[in-house]
C-alpha cells in the first residue's frame, strides 16, 4: 500500500478519482489516437489476455492510476494480443508494456520495477514540477521522502535572480530526476532543526543518509548533486544503461556468476562507499551478461571491466584469479585508476591480409594508423557494430558510394567493427553506425556526419569537406 504522506503530497497536485475501474480508459487503436491528445500526459498499458505477468501487473496500474488519474494525466489500456500490426507500430517487445505519452505524442518507455511505488514515482518525477516552494514543515518532510532524489534549499534571502539560475540549470546532466524544493521561510527551516544558512539537505531513495551542503553557489550545488546522485552500486539492468552509460563518471561492471556472486557484491559494497562520487560501481549477470562480455573480452567470471568515459570503447579489464577476486586487488585496481597508472586493455581483430584491391579497407586497432592516420589521405571511417540491424541498410550506402567514388585520388572508404575493435582517437561512441571523416590536412582532427545516411547525401558532405575534387567512375565530377 502506499504511504499515507505519498498520497498527501499527490493530492495537492491532483484531485484523484478513488475508483480504479474509471480511472483506466479500455481503449483500441483508434480509440488511443482520439482521446491522447486530450491529456497533457497519457500513460498507456499494452497487455495480453495470455500473459501472466500483465494479469499481475494490472491491479498494481489500476492503482496508480486511481491516484494520478486526472485533467492533466489519463490512463489506458489496449489488449493487443491478438495483433501483430499492434504489437509492430508500437515497438512492443513483451508483456505487459507502459508508454507514456506526452501533448499527444510518445515520450517514454518505462523498463522499471511493476511495484505501485516505482510506477508512480516514476510518473510524478516527469510530470512533477523541477522547482517548487516549501510552506510549512510538513511538506518539506513530505517532499524529502516522495522522490528519487530531493534537494531542499533553505535560503530566507532567495530571491527572483536566484529562482531564474536554478531553473537554468533543469535540463543538465546533473539535474536529471532531481526535484528542488525551496524554503525561504526561516521559521519553517527552524522548526526542522536547521540552524545555519544557507543550507542544502539532499535526499535519496536508495539511502537513509542525509548529505548536507552549506553553500547556495549554483556550481557548488551541481558538484554536490553529481557527486552524490547515484547508488554506491547498482545491477546494470534495461532500465537503467542509459543513466550509466551516459554518465561522464567512470563505469564499472561487475560480471558475476553465481558461484562468485554473495562474496564479490560484499566487497564491491565495501569497496563503492571507500570510493564513492569517484566512480560508478555496477553489477551484471543474467541473459544480457554475456552480450556485454563479448564486447569486453571478458571470457571468464567474475571479472571486471572499467570504462574510460572520453572514449567509451577504450577501458581496462580486471580478470579473476582461481575464479576469485579479492577485495584487496579490487581497492588496489581502483586506487591506480585514479592515480592514472593503469594501462587500457586493447581489443583488436587480426589485422587483415592484402587489403590493396579492396574499395573499402577493413580497419581493426592494430592497423588504425596505417590506415587512418595514412599522410596525404582523407579517409571516410564507418563505425559499425554487427549486432545492429541498421548498420547492414548503411552499408549498402556506404558501398554504393565507395564505388561511385573510386576514382578520386587519395579518397579512402575504411570501416571498423566498433564492437570488437578500440577506437583509437577521442571521441565518445554513442550509436551504431556512425561515419566520420579524417581529412589530410587536419588529422588527427576529425569531423563526425551527422545528415541522412544515404549514398546522396554522404557525397554532398565529402564534396564539401574532402582536400581533391570528388570524382565518379568516367571521370563526371559530382
């Protein structure tokens, strides 16, 4: 059941309906498309007459629903079952599934825990507002325990100017699921004990430790935020790589196995509190370890891997010894880290035989300089990994384009498997496929292609951007 205190904060934002059967609309398609654009938010349940898990999952939306359920937010629910065209349009890769919708059109995914608790936090962090005023202790102890990560300010001098730079700072990467609640009442702030001023509490779900700030200064804030915000250590699951792996903290995993699990996450907890704010610590195992193992090298667990955030694809690997890693070599890892003495592990393919007849030259690590960094050269690079479906489309581009241009002198079309190989230059991967182009006269600098990935438009962009005029076969310049 959910919090008395929960519901309390809810109502002063929401008048909610108390019947849960009201408060889900039984849609089909068509009746989706006319009534979500009637909401500011539009929360929808896919789900499947045959699936256990939806039948489960449903009382607990009802639920939320019946507590959120307003002028602002809908909430509906479409059986597609039956139905492949359904389950095609809307991406729906199980059941059950929530998508949120927002003026009408799809805003997320959620990939979080089916609890009432998780589900609703997770709705009232996007559509609760970043910034609010805190009018009695009451809801300042209220708002401390209704999110993921809550900061109250209490500062009786705040003003406009300083209500405009917190608002400022809503979409940076520090601030993402923080809600900020402002106490500019200095007898509210004494009846909760604090004393001095300013003073910043930050509050966690994962914790029941408060953090103290005694500064109002907007970066200090920041620092604070980014330091703190995460979990000593945390399971790398669906819903949450995309934090982690857009963090620009340091990254560790863990690969576990079941053998090793208990005792290796007792000293990644000890380990994550000696080094917290420095490093991210998280865990894996299960179907999605050995997709990431792959990627690694990792070909035995437990062991370890930790991401260089500049270059993603660079990172060092720590492997076990006698299927064991010990909390000793585990602080002594991390302390080198941040001293700079480690050394990245280096992945690369065998370098390919004879590659001088071929239109497009395959690169791996070991030959990137041979290749790329070839004087005289502007060498266009694809960034390929095979497990992505679109990667095979571009590529017939690619090759497309490659032949066209295989007249031009000191032109090279280069690509290299992302997944398997380190990128030797500094930039940090973000998606399959990407293309970048070296060009002769500014390497090692580079320019990333960013327009439509067809043969077309990568010739515009080669036009403009390479040192020799372009040129395709019969000598018809471009």
């Amino acid at each position: 059941m959910i919090k008395f205190y929960l519901i309390l904060l809810i109502s002063s934002f929401f008048i909610p309906s108390l019947n849960c059967k009201k408060s889900v609309l039984d849609l089909n398609d068509q009746e989706l498309e006319q009534v979500v654009g009637d909401y500011q938010w539009m929360v929808i349940y896919f789900h499947s007459k045959s699936s256990s898990k939806s039948i489960e999952s449903l009382p607990v939306f009802e639920e939320v629903a019946s507590f959120l359920n307003s002028s602002r937010v809908g909430f509906g629910m479409i059986d597609a079952s039956d139905s492949q065209k359904l389950r095609t349009k809307y991406r729906l890769l199980g059941f059950p599934t929530i998508k949120i919708y927002k003026e009408g059109e799809q805003y997320d995914t959620y990939f979080g825990k089916r609890t009432s608790k998780d589900i609703l936090q997770y709705i009232r962090g996007l559509i609760m507002p970043f910034l609010i005023q805190i009018n009695s202790a009451q809801q300042a102890q209220m708002f401390s325990t209704s999110h993921k990560l809550s900061v109250i300010i209490h500062k009786p001098d705040c003003d406009d100017l300083y209500i405009e730079e917190l608002k400022n700072i809503k979409d940076e990467e520090e601030m993402n699921e923080i809600k900020i609640g402002i106490v500019k009442n200095k007898e509210i702030s004494e009846e909760l004990h604090v004393k001095e001023f300013p003073l910043v509490e930050f509050y966690r779900d994962f914790s029941n430790k408060t953090l103290f700030l005694k500064s109002d200064n907007i970066d200090d804030l920041k620092s604070f935020i980014f330091k703190y915000r995460n979990p000593p250590y945390e399971e790398l699951t669906l819903s949450n790589t995309k934090k982690y792996f857009s963090s620009s903290k340091p990254l560790s995993i863990i690969f576990l196995d079941f053998f090793s699990k208990d005792e290796l996450l007792d000293s990644i907890e000890a380990i994550s509190t000696e080094f917290e704010g420095e490093i991210l610590f998280t865990w894996i195992e299960g179907p999605e370890l050995q997709t990431f193992a792959d990627k690694y090298g990792v070909f035995s667990f437990p062991s370890l891997v930790l991401l260089d955030r500049k270059n993603p694809s660079n990172f060092h690997r720590l492997d076990n010894e006698n299927g064991k890693i010990s909390y000793e070599r585990l602080k002594d890892f991390f302390s080198k880290f941040l001293e700079n003495k480690l050394s990245f592990s280096i992945k690369s393919e065998p370098i390919p035989k004879n590659q001088d007849s071929n239109i497009i030259k395959k690169v791996v690590y070991s030959n990137w300089d041979d290749i790329i960094m070839k004087p005289d050269h502007d060498v266009f690079l694809m960034i390929y990994s095979e497990l992505c479906q679109e990667c095979k489309e571009v590529s017939i581009q690619f090759e497309e384009l490659a032949k066209k241009l295989s007249k031009t002198k000191k032109l090279t079309f280069a690509k290299i498997d992302g997944f398997k190989n380190n990128l030797k230059f500094d930039y940090a991967l973000s998606q399959y496929p990407t293309m970048v182009l070296f060009t002769a006269k500014n390497k090692p600098k580079y320019i990333v292609y960013e327009g439509e990935k067809t043969s077309k438009s990568m010739a515009e962009f080669l036009k403009k951007n390479v040192s020799s005029k372009i040129k395709i076969k019969r000598n018809k310049e471009l």
